[in-house]
C-alpha cells in the first residue's frame, strides 16, 4: 500500500482551519472561543456537521469531551487517540489546538472516503478546556479523564460571572441530545497529539518537523516585596523603603543568577503589580509572579531552590517572602513512541529534529495514561496566543501527514 | 507689649484637631475629607461654629475658598493672610493642611478674645482642594484666587463619579446661604504658611521650626516600553522583546545616573504599570512614571534632560518613548520674609533650621501674587499623607506662637 498520509485533501484540510476560525473571530483577525462558550458550541456544530454523511461515530463524556471514532476492523481493540482542542484563549489564533482536532478529522475523512479500515479503532478528541482562560486551571477535559483530577472539582469551577462548569456542561449535553455520554478512562492504545510548536525553534532551525521528546518542567513563585509609604517630594533616600526599587533589584539578580548563557532556561516575571501605583507616593508593595521552566529536573530543582536567598540579599531596606505556588516535574515520552514517530517522518523524506515542548498541553497528562508523543509544526516567529498566530499550508500538510503514518501504523 | 503668641491657648488648640479630624474618621485612625465632599462641608461647618460667638466675618468666594477675617484699624488696608487647606488625601492624617488652617484660627480668636485689634486686617483662610485627589489636579482654590488658573476651567473637572467641581461649588454655597461670596484676586499685604514638613529633615536635625527659603522644582514624565507578547514557556530570550526586562534595565540605569550622593536630588518611580501582566505572557508593555525634584533649576534641568538617552540606551530590544508632563520650576521665597520669620523666631528662642519644601503647597501660587513665605512643624518619621501622620503638641505650640509673631509684625 502506498502511504495514507498521501490520501489527505490539503485544501479542505487548509480551508477548514479558515472556516473555523469564523466561530469566535475578533476584530483583529484573531480568535475568541474559549471553553463551553456559545462560539465553541457553534465550532462543535461545524465540526461535527462535516462529518454526517461518513457514517462516522460522535460521542461525547461527562467533561463534553469531543470524540470522532473511526471504527476498526477489531472492534473490542482499545482505539488509536489522536487531537487536541478547539479552545482558545481570550486573544488566540487560528491554529492553536485546531490544528491537532482537524488533522485527525481529515486522516479519518480521508481513510472513510478512501474505504480503508484499520485493525484498531482510530479515535480523534478534542478536549474541553485546555487553555484555562475561561475556568481555570485548564487541561481540565484531559484532566479528568485520565483521573488526574475529579469531574466534581471540575464542576465547581466559576468564570468571572459566576457561571461554573457544570452549568456549561449541562447546556452542551443538552444541545447534543443524540451524542451518547460515554464514561471516563477508556482503554486507549496510545495517543499522538499534533500541535503548532508556539515557539520559534523549528522555525530557526528551519525543520518542518518537531518530534518532541517530552515536556519541560515548571516552577511558578509569588514574590512580595513591603516597604513604606512616603512623599515623594520630601523623603531622602536614606529614610525610604521603596518597594519598587528592591524589587528591581531583586529582579536584576535574578536575572543575573538564573539565566544561562544556553538559552534553556525559560525565566519569566510575567506579572507585577505595584501600591499604590501613584506617581506621587513612594511604593509601599510589589508582588510578582516567577514562571521558571527547564526540561532537566536537576536543574530545574537547583535553580528555583535559589530563588528564595536572591531576594532576600537584594531586598533591603524592605522585607521580602517567597511562595511556591506549583512545581510540575518534566516528563519524557516514551523512547519507543519518540523514535517510532520519527521513523514515519523520515520515510516521507520530511526533515525533523527532536525538541522538547516548552508549553504545557493535554499529552502531559494522556502520558501518565498510556504510550503518547507528540508532533509540532513550525509557527511563525514562534507566536502563539495571539491574532498573529500564522503557520504555513505546507508545514500543515506536512505535520498531517506524519500524524497519517503514526496513526496508521499504531493502529495496523 | 508681651510676645503675641503667649496668648494662644495651646490646648484648645490641641484639642480642635482631634475634634476635626472626626470628619471624615477612618477605620484605621487616619482622616478622608476630600475636597468638596460631605465630610469637607461638615468640617468647614464645625470650625465656623466655633467664631460664632466671636463677631469673626466668614465669607467665601466663587471657588469655595473659605476665609475668616479679624478686623484691622485701617479697614481698607489690605489683609495679612494666612491658612492652607482642611481638604485630605483618601488616606490622609490629622495635620497635613489643617495645621495651617487651626493655627491662623488660633491666633485670630486669641486676639479677639484679648481685645487685640491690627493694624491690617488679619484674614485665615482654607483654599479648597489642595491635595487634587477627588479632582486633579490640587492647589485649585489657591489657583483660581491668584488669577493662575480660570474658575471655567476647573468647573469643568469630573469626579470618578461624574460629578463635577461646579455642582459642587453650588452645593457648598447653598450650604453656606449666609457667606458672601467675594470676588477673586483681593489684594493681599502678605501670604504665610504653616504646615508639617512632610519630611525628615526637621526631626533628624532635632530643630523645632523651619524657615522655607522656597519650594522645589519638578518635573514628572511617563515612560512607554513596548515589547511583544510571547509564550513563557517556548519562547528562548534571544527572540524575546520582554518589555518588564528593559524597563527594569531602564530603571536601574536611571537610578545609576540620576541618583546623588548627597541625597538631594528626589528620583521616584512610584506608578508602574505591566501588560498583558498574566504569570505565563511574556510582558509586551511596561509604562511607568517619573518624579524628579530638585531644589536648583540648573541642576533640575539637567537631570531631566538625560532622561530620554537613558531610556533609549537601556531599551534594547524593546522600544520607548518619554514624554515629560509637568516642568514646574523651583521658587525662592523672597529673603525679606525668610530672614523676617526667621528673627521672629528667634526672639522666641525656638531652635529653628533654613530649609527648602520638598512638597508643593498652596503658597507656590500665592509666591507669584504677593510676598510669600512657609513656616514648618517637624512629623514623625517624616511621614504624611497617611494615617499614621504625627506631631508632638509642643512642636504644634511652637510652630503657632512663630506664626503669631510673624502674623501680627507684618500686621502691624
């Protein structure tokens, strides 16, 4: 048999990114669907809709997760899992999470029109909430089905209006009364998630393959650091105790003590908040966030165990504490899975590199589930979460292709 | 005759501003009377009160400036005033503003109530909305009286509400039904003020009272960084533009250039405001204020000048912009009223320092309209514009009984 992946539409696989992105679109060419939203029930419809005539099988869970299933010649076999989701954040693009979603729809589309059966089930999902945006924490569809965390916890979650999860879940069941709600933690033979990299290395090294090797660890901190409120105009130095000033001196050393000349380390104070925030008043307090990440759990532990004694020594004359709020370990996907992947890109003659995923994404849970990889496609400038959010219909195409072969192969 | 001041009654002087600072009492000791507010008109209401009895003539003006006049022997010459504002920052204290006011109110009342009548006219006066919190920008009273500022354009300003400072000044009048209402720009022999310090100097220094020689320049900007949003986790430094990176760069380097060694110079970033500002984006936007006072305009001028280098130099690889906002240059109060209220001081053996404010007052517009000078109390620590703002009851005494004298020479 020649290769599935050649069976694949590129331009329905191309247009239909176009075409979802239609639910939720702003102003600025970008996307607003966040989870159990109206847009992301109205994109559910449109998906969903492509596929009626293919007699392919739609369910559903109690976390409204999404799934497709093509069905195998086996049918008792655990499926092939293959997605990602079609949440976005607040100000997102047209690919983030799509991509892995609509790559699956079309290898299943295309086998079906293709009359190919493959001995296991090949399933696609996407799942309910990966960004967090609306109800945080996200990965929650994953999350839960995997039984890293409980459907009841998941409920209780409000967004800022109050609204919580149950509420929303109820209201996408009732909306597909003819989906059936399957239950939790299926038997699953492996899952492959495609994704655009949301990072600029594929882009640099110009591959048009990431096969990625596991998921970086992450440290997160709250810093404070208290001083005193003065007059600006009338207070020396000598009896100020300036939040602001210890805290960028604080941040200066932490650049200073944390960044490697490697560029590995991802070290970021994404936010920072100052009292009273008036120009006129000496600030009394600053809080800021730390995202620490690296894929080396070693290191990971030696730098973020630094971070506590860098602020004290630069904090004076204020006082400073230290909160660890999360500490997520690095994962590795299996070798196994790693180079099986990479063995299917190599056969299509598509080039590649391994590179481990900086952002966190639903395989980190399916990992501790069953066998997982996952395949990136170059985007450009490595933006993602934002209307900029660009890939090109060749990378596209090529990362479909390679999920076709993994899939297939998988499932044969 | 016997020195003047020895007729101020120092406890009900004590006493009358724990009783005002009832209006407007917060939780936490401190005092909220903002300008033109309830607790304002309930404040002016309290202190007219207690002249009633005392035939002191009350009269008001189109701004709701607030003035109590003692009558001199030569009616027709112009008054000796003195006062400053009973108006407070939402978390201001007992003194700031209200000395100035209390003390005037002191010693005409200890005057009339003697049977002692000046030469000229003594007149008190609390201008309205000194501290420009509810309506920005302060110092409006004292603007619109000596012809600085037109009364059409602060009727315009808005509350946070809405409101505007001209309803307002309606309400005021309506309440005060018996007041005159006279006009702006009065001729005045001359203009003294007593305040707290605001600062430290007075107290390190272990001095009683300070002479103002004059007010500090000033000159405030706003500082824009602009970055890119990017992934926290993905994306490696070197194609990052964090915009909390640079401004921290920007802010060290300016604390390294502008800062002085003699601890003159007043530098103070104390607004800082970060964008999109969520722990897991990289900051695409930082935009903070600048302070910078100094007593020498020369030296004013050229610290302000190199702000704009320095942030560019530092800016890399973000982008910046400066805009300088305000440029109020430093004043000298005449030395005729420096050295004047300085001997007077000295008669009464108060130990006493030269010393120039580091906060602006109502006096800076009062400097340009007639001959103009500043008396200061020390505070604790320095501290104002909160509720833990403190004077000892001797130094209050002190700086009553200078005023006295000072008020009563030039009347007389």
């Amino acid at each position: 048999m020649k290769h599935i992946s050649s069976l694949i539409n590129n331009n329905r696989l191309w247009q239909r990114h176009n075409e979802l992105a239609n639910h939720g679109k702003t102003e600025n060419g970008g996307v607003n669907r966040q989870a159990l939203s109206n847009e992301d029930l109205h994109a559910r419809k449109h998906i969903i809709n492509w596929l009626k005539k293919l007699n392919i099988e739609v369910y559903t869970d109690g976390a409204a997760n999404l799934f497709f299933r093509l069905e195998g010649i086996n049918k008792n076999s655990p499926p092939v899992l293959t997605g990602s989701h079609i949440d976005s954040q607040p100000s997102g693009g047209k690919y983030d999470g799509v991509f892995g979603v609509l790559a699956g729809i079309e290898i299943i589309e295309a086998l079906r029109e293709n009359n190919i059966v493959p001995k296991s089930p090949i399933e696609v999902v996407a799942w309910m909430n990966e960004e967090g945006s609306r109800f945080a924490p996200g990965m929650m569809g994953s999350g839960v089905y995997t039984g890293t965390r409980s459907i009841e916890d998941i409920n209780r979650i409000k967004d800022d209006n109050g609204i919580t999860v149950s509420s929303e879940i109820k209201k996408m069941h009732s909306s597909f009364p003819n989906l059936e709600i399957k239950e939790f933690g299926r038997e699953i033979k492996c899952y492959i998630e495609a994704h655009i990299e949301q990072g600029p290395v594929l882009e640099l090294e110009q591959k048009q393959i990431g096969i990625v090797t596991g998921i970086q660890g992450k440290r997160t901190f709250k810093i404070e650091v208290t001083g005193e409120e003065n007059h600006v105009g009338t207070s020396p130095r000598i009896v100020r105790r300036d939040a602001l000033v210890s805290a960028v001196n604080i941040i200066e050393n932490l650049h200073n003590n944390i960044w490697d000349n490697e560029d590995v380390t991802r070290f970021t104070i994404g936010k920072l908040i100052v009292e009273p925030n008036v120009p006129s008043v000496v600030p009394s307090k600053v809080v800021f966030s730390i995202d620490l990440r690296h894929p080396d759990e070693k290191i990971l532990i030696e730098l973020g165990d630094k971070i506590s004694q860098i602020c004290l020594d630069n904090s004076k004359p204020c006082t400073v504490t230290t909160k660890e709020l999360v500490h997520d370990k690095p994962l590795k996907f299996p070798e196994k899975m790693v180079s099986k992947i990479e063995s299917f890109t190599k056969k299509l003659n598509i080039d590649l590199m391994r590179l481990p995923s900086g952002a966190g994404h639903d395989a980190r849970y399916l990992h501790y589930f069953c066998p997982t990889g996952m395949i990136f496609i170059p985007c450009k400038n490595g933006i993602s979460h934002s209307p900029s959010e660009s890939v090109k219909k060749e990378d596209l195409v090529a990362g479909t292709q390679v999920l076709a072969e993994t899939v297939w192969n998988f499932a044969n």
